[in-house]
C-alpha cells in the first residue's frame, strides 16, 4: 500500500507539471490585448453548412437566426442536408429559404459522412464556389453579428476560424451546466490564448468557418471519425495550417440534460479522441520535431487525458492487489479518497475562476451559477472512469435530441433581465 500512497502523492504533482500551460494560459487570456484588424474588411460570399438529422424542433430558429444577422444577406447562402430524417426538417427548412438536399444511408452515418455529401452536392450545383464555408449546427442560436465578427477575421486573412461557444441551457440542471462551463473554457481559456499566442486553436464540433482554398485541397470533407471536427484540427494542425479563434463571434447550442445521453455522447468523443490520436500522433510529433508549437500544444492536451486514465488504471490495480494478497484495504480506499478530494477541489477552484470571469456571458440566474458551481468538478471527474471504458468500448455515432427553442432561450433570458 506504500506505492499506492506514494503514487497518489504524486499524481497531483504531475498533473499539475502537464498543466502548467494553463495558468500561462489564464494570465493571457486575462491580460493580454488582442492586436487590431490589419487588413481592411471584404464582404465575403459564404456557404453556411448544416446537417441535420430529424430537427424539426429547433431548425427554424437556426436559420431564423441567420437571416438576423447584420451581415449582408446576399452574400449568405444556406444550404441543410436533411439526413436520414423521419420527420419534416427538410420542408421546415425549404420554408425558411435553404438551399435543402436530402440523403438516406444506414450504413454511412454519422455528421462527417453528412458534410462530405453537402459539400459534393454543393460543389456540383455551383461550380464557382464560395469564398468560405461555415459549419453550424441545427440547435445553433446566433448572435446578430455572429458572420459579420467571423467575417473581419476572415478579412484578415485566417482561412480557418473558430467562434466562442456558449450555451442555450446551462441553468437546466448539473449535466447541461457541466457541459457549459467544459465549453466555455475550451473557447475563452484554451482557444483565446492560443489565439493571442499565435499557436492554432482547435476546432469544437460547430461554429467554424474555412476558406476556399482548404475546401479545395480537402476535396469534399473526408473526416469520419467519430469527433471528425477533431480530425480536422489535427489534420490542418499537422499540415502547418493554424486555426485562428474569434471571441466576439458568439453561438449558442443546446447541451445534454441526461447524465446517460451526456455519458453517451462524450464516451464517443473520447473513443474518438483516442482514434485521431492514434491516426495523428506520427506526424504531430514529426511537426515538434519541426518546430511546431501547435503541435506540441496539442500533444500536452494528449498527454493530460492519458494520464488521467493511467492514474485511475493504476489505482484499481494495487487496490484489487491488496485485496489478493491480504493488504491494507483501508489505507488504500483512504489514499485513494484523498486523491479524489484533492482533484475536486482543484476543479472547484477552475469552476470559481471561470463562473467569477465569465459571469455575464453566463446565461444563468445567479443561485443557478454558485450551485453548479459544487457540481462542475463532479461532471469534470467523470471523465476520468468515462475515458478509461472508451479504451475498450466503440460506440456507434448517435443523433442527440435537441428541444429547447430560441423562445424558450430568449424568454429564459428577459427573466434574468438579460
């Protein structure tokens, strides 16, 4: 049991050492001025790309969102791909003006398999393209800006792009909450200094834009692991292509109120982190060799998800040793509680920084906000045992269910006086 103890002594030490780029990361977030616009702005024509499957709940506030926006609506064309739908997403959003394709296939599913058939439908019916292509999703609600923000940093020369996700539903209950804050700090925390770092940030499912050129050299979207959109991002991360982050164009989608649909589909995401990494991890690490920050950065955030699951891995090993051979069970239950303590006050202390300097762009009431604010490193820990069944588990890409409208998000937020 001395080696469990000392183990579990050590896990947070090294934890720490692997996240060190974070709190580099916070202080710039925090402090440091993003640089002014070089070029002069353009009015870029935009292909807006969404693939939906049996969203007829939420899909006409997504496209009524776009024709909100203060972007020039000529230079704005939407295009669905209604897919293997059973309901009537694709005459919902034909009334709503979308350029709207359909396709029936069990045996390619999934969003990745989708956007290839968009984008080749789309490059059969015009010819002469676009300028750049955004990937949204159905249960997205956009800020009135949103294109014309993503637009300026297009205009400035970044071919690939990446807003600030926020949520339509974080005051649901702990799981959407959970979710929430997981995005928030992926977009303000990671991405933002990233961005002000000059290293690539990464792309987070939907709210991100390319330009023609990547179009192009990709041919039609060719991801179809089960995260493609981190397929992508390690894909142009490695072929030295840098994805630039854009915090003033904000989005909002609809977060999982199940913890079992929430287990689900982030049990997918860390099976298909573990299949880019596998597919990837040669040539990130010959782009380190090559000088590659972003490469490296991307490695680092490897290297704290495998490790999380080495620790609990090692833990269930001496502890069921000890069991075998007659140990000291309670001094190993005890060194492991400690452990799991001293992790839940860490992210306790990350969910206080992030509820305190995020509070306004919270769509929350305030008890709602302190609450999760106990429950966030709980959501956060269950990564750990969630990531170890993916080690072993294929789950099978499944559509999430999405129901909260845009008036229940808007009436939800006149309530808050928002």
């Amino acid at each position: 049991m001395r080696v469990l103890i000392l183990i579990n002594q050590l896990i947070p030490i090294f934890f720490v050492l692997i996240n060190l780029k974070q709190v580099f990361y916070l202080a710039f977030a925090l402090f440091k001025k993003e640089k002014k616009q070089v070029r002069e702005v353009s009015y870029h024509h935009y292909a807006v790309m969404n693939c939906a499957r049996n969203e007829s709940t939420v899909i006409a506030d997504l496209l009524d969102s776009i024709k909100a926006q203060t972007y020039p609506q000529d230079k704005i064309d939407v295009f669905v791909m209604a897919d293997n739908c059973t309901d009537n997403t694709a005459d919902i959003a034909a009334s709503r003006g979308a350029h709207v394709y359909t396709r029936i296939n069990m045996e390619q599913v999934g969003k990745g398999y989708a956007l290839q058939d968009l984008m080749e439908r789309i490059r059969e019916d015009y010819p002469d393209g676009f300028d750049g292509y955004l990937v949204l999703d159905a249960d997205n609600i956009l800020e009135p800006d949103y294109i014309e923000q993503m637009n300026k940093k297009f205009s400035d020369g970044h071919e690939i792009v990446t807003g600030y996700r926020n949520t339509k539903n974080f005051g649901d209950n702990w799981v959407s909450a959970g979710n929430s804050l997981w995005f928030l700090w992926d977009s303000k925390y990671m991405n933002y200094p990233r961005y002000l770092l000059g290293i690539s940030c990464t792309v987070s499912g939907t709210g991100f834009l390319f330009s023609r050129r990547i179009a192009e050299e990709m041919g039609a979207w060719p991801y179809h692991m089960l995260t493609e959109d981190w397929e992508f991002s390690f894909d142009q991360v490695t072929k030295g292509e840098k994805i630039a982050f854009c915090r003033q164009a904000v989005l909002y989608d609809e977060q999982p109120t199940s913890f079992i649909q929430s287990w689900r589909q982030r049990l997918r995401w860390c099976r298909g982190l573990l299949q880019v990494n596998a597919h990837y991890m040669k040539k990130v690490f010959r782009g380190i060799l090559h000088g590659s920050f972003s490469c490296f950065d991307i490695t680092l955030y490897a290297m704290a998800y495998v490790f999380s699951v080495v620790s609990l891995i090692i833990n269930l090993i001496l502890i069921i040793s000890g069991v075998v051979t007659g140990g000291d069970i309670m001094t190993a239950f005890q060194s492991f509680g400690r452990l799991l303590l001293e992790i839940y006050a860490m992210f306790w202390l990350v969910g206080v920084f992030f509820i305190v300097t995020e509070w306004k762009s919270i769509r929350a009431g305030a008890f709602s906000k302190l609450l999760h604010l106990w429950t966030f490193p709980v959501f956060t820990m269950s990564y750990v045992p969630l990531s170890a069944v993916a080690l072993f588990y294929k789950p099978k890409w499944k559509p999430i269910q999405h129901t909260v409208t845009a008036e229940q998000f808007h009436n939800a937020n006149q309530a808050r006086g928002k």
